[in-house]
C-alpha cells in the first residue's frame, strides 16, 4: 500500500486539494470552471509528457515552449497560405517538432554539447524564426474546422485528446522496451550502455518525440483561438518542467510517470485558477509555483541522500 500510494501521490494530491479549493470557493466548483481549468491544462499537459521523456533520460528541453508556437504558426500558415486540409497541417506543425527534436538530440549525442547549451540554442531559434515568418504579426483567417482540435466546438476534445496521450505513453514506459530504456539510461547511463541498450538512439528519440509533442501542443493551442501569435508557448517550457517535478520526476533522471506528469500540470492549473479567482496577483502565483517545485526538488534530493542513491 505505502508503494501504492507513493507511485501515485500527486493524484491523491490533486484529489486533496481539489477539494480543499472547492470548498474555500464556490466559484472554484463550478461546472463552467473545472471544465475551463481541464481544457486549459491540455496543452501543458501534452508538452508536459514530452518533456518527462526527456527528463527520464537525465536530460532537459528548454525549446519546448517556442517549438510549440514555431509550429503553431508554421501549421496554421500552410493552413491558410498553402490551403491544405487541416489534418494535413497538423501533421505538418507536429512534424516540425520531430525534426527540430531530433536535431537537439543529434547535437547532444553525436555533437556532445550538453542538453542545456542545445536546447537553449534551439530555443532561440525557434523564437527568431517565428518572428520572421510570421513579421511578427499574428496569423488569423483559419477555417472553422480548425478551432475543433483546440475545444471550439466542445471542452471535452483537448481533454481526451491529452488523456489519451498521457495513457498512450504511460503504457508505451510500463509495458515496452523503449520505456525500460529510458528509466535505465536515466538511472545509470554507462549501466544502460554496458547492458547493450543504443543509448544514443534511444536519447534521441526521447528529444524527437519531445519536440513532436510539443508541435501538436502548439497547433492545438493556436486552435483553441483560431489565431497563432509568434508569443505563444513563451515560458511554458517552465511550466511544463514543473508539472514533471510536481508528478513526481527526478531531474537525475530513472524517475517519473506520464500519468503523474499530467497530474502534476493539473495541480499547478488548480493552484493557478484558484489564486485567480480570488483576485491574487499572478506575480504571487510565480512564487507559490517556484517554491513548490524548489521544495520537491529538495525533497527528491533529501530522500535519495537518506536511501544512499546520492553522494555530496
């Protein structure tokens, strides 16, 4: 039961303090509300999932949030300037993703340029190259059908579009090779190559399927509005990291769950749409987000000290 229940703390969390904010706020329990909050959470969610991939192999994406608005932009022009179908430019918008993905991963296995220096470069360029092809401007004009991805025509389709997603990957890390091989290279990368696993083949497609994920975010987040701005995604490469390290994933890697990783955007969702709600400045909401996660980040380290898994 104590495994149980520490495997899956921050759903009982979510549950806890849902509740504690339902009844502090009757707004808070509203059906309209929770619905918004889900929907909302969707694209931090999906980004969120991609980034723990990454995490659990000890690395790190900090290109995450621009990659996401790069190919917002990038889908919704070949949408409206190239006129093709929608599913087509979704595909498109993902596909960027994988390829930028798998460019970070290249340079960081074959290149060795560490993950920060990478995916901070790539971070840089995807915001300059947003800027140039959209001249800054935001790109509207998109058909109807284009909203239906991002909730338009109900709340409910980016939040089983994300379910969906999470439990996709929660399987694909329990039940396959591929997940096995993640949780090894993160828990001893010279272990995990010693062992026979393409560790460099594996890490690299970590960061690809990252930077698809968070081209489909991108997309579904330029769909919500029907309009792309060359801003969206800005900062949410933190945001998504910390849904990670509030589920519950060791930044040393070995350590996480997809469920628990969107469980985890979803508490700091919560916690957000309650200080909103009750009228607390979102510069407030920045600190109860920072502390939160320095606190479990102190807290993985402390722990893994006690257990012997962590030397000074």
């Amino acid at each position: 039961m104590k495994r149980f229940v520490a495997k899956h703390s921050p759903l009982f969390i979510l549950a806890g303090l849902s509740l504690v904010l339902a009844a502090l706020s009757p707004e808070f329990r509203s059906v309209n509300n929770l619905q918004d909050v889900a929907s909302r959470t969707a694209v931090i969610g999906i980004i969120a999932v991609g980034e723990l991939l990454v995490i659990l192999t000890a690395g790190i994406d900090l290109s995450v949030g621009r990659l996401a608005g790069l190919c917002g932009v990038v889908a919704c022009m070949s949408i409206k300037e190239l006129h093709l179908p929608v599913p087509l430019g979704v595909l498109v918008g993902a596909g960027l993703g994988f390829t930028c993905g798998a460019i970070n991963g290249l340079l960081m296995t074959k290149g060795r340029i560490p993950a920060f220096i990478v995916t901070l470069g790539m971070m840089m360029v995807a915001q300059g190259a947003t800027l140039i092809l959209s001249g800054g401007v935001p790109v509207f004009g998109l058909p109807d059908s284009f909203a239906w991805l991002g909730g338009g025509k109900g709340w409910w389709v980016p939040v089983l579009t994300t379910l969906s997603i999470a439990i996709l990957f929660a399987v694909l890390l329990s039940m396959t090779r591929f997940g096995r091989a993640l949780f090894a290279i993160g828990g001893n990368l010279q272990a995990a190559r010693l062992s026979g696993i393409k560790v460099d083949r594996m890490r690299i497609a970590a960061y690809a399927i990252c930077g698809m994920l968070a081209g489909f975010a991108g997309v579904m987040l330029a769909s919500r509005t029907s309009v792309a701005s060359p801003n969206a995604g800005e900062m949410y490469e933190l945001d998504a990291i910390a849904g990670c390290v509030i589920g519950g994933a060791s930044l040393m890697g070995g350590e996480g769950g997809a469920i628990a990783a969107l469980a985890g955007a979803l508490i700091m969702m919560v916690l957000r749409n309650f200080c909103t709600l009750e009228d607390i400045a979102v510069y407030w909401q920045q600190v109860f987000v920072g502390v939160l996660v320095v606190a479990l980040v102190f807290y993985d380290n402390f722990r893994k000290r006690r257990a012997g898994l962590l030397n000074d």
